[in-house]
C-alpha cells in the first residue's frame, strides 16, 4: 500500500491512501509525507506483472519527492526503495519501519518486536508504546500498520503521548481485523477486507484458535499458499461459489461447507469455545454474492450481532 500526507494552507491535515492505478496515471504527486508499507502481488494483469506494479507505487516517492518518505523494509522491495531513497548512513528524510525487525542503525526508524513499539534516531531510543493491549491493533501486520502512522505523526510534530492515547481508542477499521463483539471468551472480527491469499495469511497470523469463514469467488491458485497458516485454524466454513474448490486445499484441516453468510456464522458461533476467535478473512473476492467486501463484511456484522443480542 501507498499513502501520503499533506498540510493545507490552513494547518490541516490531509490524509490519502492512493492505490497503484493512480501513482500510475498522476501527472503531479507532491506529498509532504509518502508512506510505502509492502508489496504483495495485485493487480498484475493491468500492471504486467509484480516490476510494473512497484514501478507504479514507486512513483508516489521517486517523482513526488515527498519530504520525508516511511518506508517498509520487511520485503526487499521496501529495503530496495529505501535505500534508492538514502542521501546518507543518518539520513532522517527516509524513515524504516518494520513489524520484526530492530532498526538502530539508521538516522530514523520505528519498529515493533515483541508487542512493543520504538522509536530510534540517530542511534537512540526516542521514544516507546505497549501495543500489546490495543484492541484495534491485532497481528504483526497491524502492528506495522501502527509504526506507519506513528512515523506519519511524529513527522507531523505530533508528541509520542498524543500517539499512544489515539492508539488506545482506535476500535479498528471496519472490514480490517474488526472486533465486531466477544461474548464467553469468544472474539469475533471481521477482516472482509482480506481479499487475497497475502491479506488472508495476516490475518490467520494474528489469533491463536481461529473458526475461520473463508471464501468467496477465489482467484488464481486458491487458498493453497495458506498451507503455512493453517495449523491455528480449529474449522474452516466455506461460503461462496469456491467453496469447494477451497475445501479440497484444506488438507486435514476441518472444515464444513455453509455457502452462506448466515449459515457460517451460525455454526461458528455454536462450535465455538473460550478463547477462540470466529474470524471472516475470506481469501476471495465478493462478487459471487456480494456487490462489494463492505456489502460481505456487513452482513457478517449483521449476523454476530444479532447472535449476540439473542
């Protein structure tokens, strides 16, 4: 994803997440602040393939010339960027994030390992966030998401305090590792937005003991690359026209057909136990049964809430 920030002439701030087919076609992009956090494969057949893809999200930072650039260093396309973008070993315009990796040997950095938030410049520790008990931050890859946006911020003049606070009370996207209700030890999100086998295998990384409703109308390759992830998966209910064609990658994993919405959440629900997760993070586009992941990802809302209403 690429994102960048600008400042009106009336001290606002401007906030735009700009997808490829436009850093593709802009003719002007001058962002004070551009953020780039990772690369997955999308959008392929209009780009011809993962070197035009990056070539598009490339342009937001090469033609912008954004004042400072947060860069995501986890893949070797972020390290390639970032690096293409250093004027020096201590150079602050350029500012590494990552979910995993310590970075203190740049001239700005924001990393999370192990829960925990840090800031390094210029070879110390600036400043420090427990994201541990963030509801609205679930998962490795959330805890990138919040090293983006605290960079952002702290680029913006903003304190480490003001941060953290706005941290605590974000309650999540909707349709992004959405905490929609728990009820006995049961959580359950809604990551409809989890279109793609790469977004779907963040999400199965971000909880323990997952009843996990996938599907959808697949793309190329289905659900095969989840292979990796699927030991947290306690049952799979597959919905949607791949159903079975997803049933068939599952190997030993559990799983039932329900082909609907309402049929899966009903049944995750009733098997689920404490401390487990009832979570839609679908591997699949929508638009076998819905107009759009919104559409999907509210009547999965719908349908736990009125569980836990009953």
């Amino acid at each position: 994803m690429a994102s960048s920030t600008s400042i009106r002439a009336d001290g606002e701030v401007v906030v735009l997440e700009l997808s490829s087919y436009q850093t593709e076609l802009a003719r002007s992009l001058t962002p004070d602040i551009a953020v780039f956090t990772n690369l997955s494969p999308d959008h392929l057949d209009r780009h011809h393939g993962m070197g035009g893809y990056f070539a598009a999200k490339r342009r937001l930072f090469a033609e912008g010339g954004p004042d400072r650039a947060i860069i995501g260093v986890d893949e070797i396309e972020g390290r390639f960027l970032a690096g293409q973008l250093q004027q020096g070993p201590m150079d602050d315009q350029v500012i590494r994030i990552s979910s995993g990796q310590k970075l203190d040997a740049f001239g700005w950095s924001v990393f999370a390992r192990k829960g925990f938030l840090a800031e390094w410049r210029k070879g110390r520790q600036a400043a420090s966030i427990d994201l541990r008990e963030v509801k609205g931050l679930p998962g490795a890859h959330n805890h990138q998401n919040a090293c983006a946006a605290f960079a952002a911020c702290r680029a913006l003049g903003i304190a480490p305090r003001m941060i953290e606070e706005a941290f605590n009370s974000f309650a999540g996207l909707p349709h992004r590792s959405q905490l929609v209700g728990e009820r006995s030890g049961v959580r359950y999100v809604n990551d409809s937005k989890a279109t793609n086998v790469d977004s779907a295998a963040k999400a199965l990384q971000a909880f323990a003991r997952i009843r996990w409703i996938a599907g959808g109308l697949g793309k190329d390759g289905g659900i095969a690359a989840l292979q990796p992830f699927l030991p947290a998966v306690v049952k799979a209910y597959l919905i949607g026209h791949s159903a079975r064609d997803f049933a068939l990658q599952l190997g030993d994993t559990p799983h039932e057909i329900c082909e609907t919405m309402d049929k899966a959440v009903a049944r995750a629900a009733a098997e689920a136990e404490t401390g487990e997760t009832v979570l839609l993070a679908p591997a699949a586009a929508s638009f076998d049964q819905y107009p759009n992941f919104e559409k999907r990802g509210e009547d999965f809302t719908a349908q736990v809430r009125a569980i836990l209403a009953g």
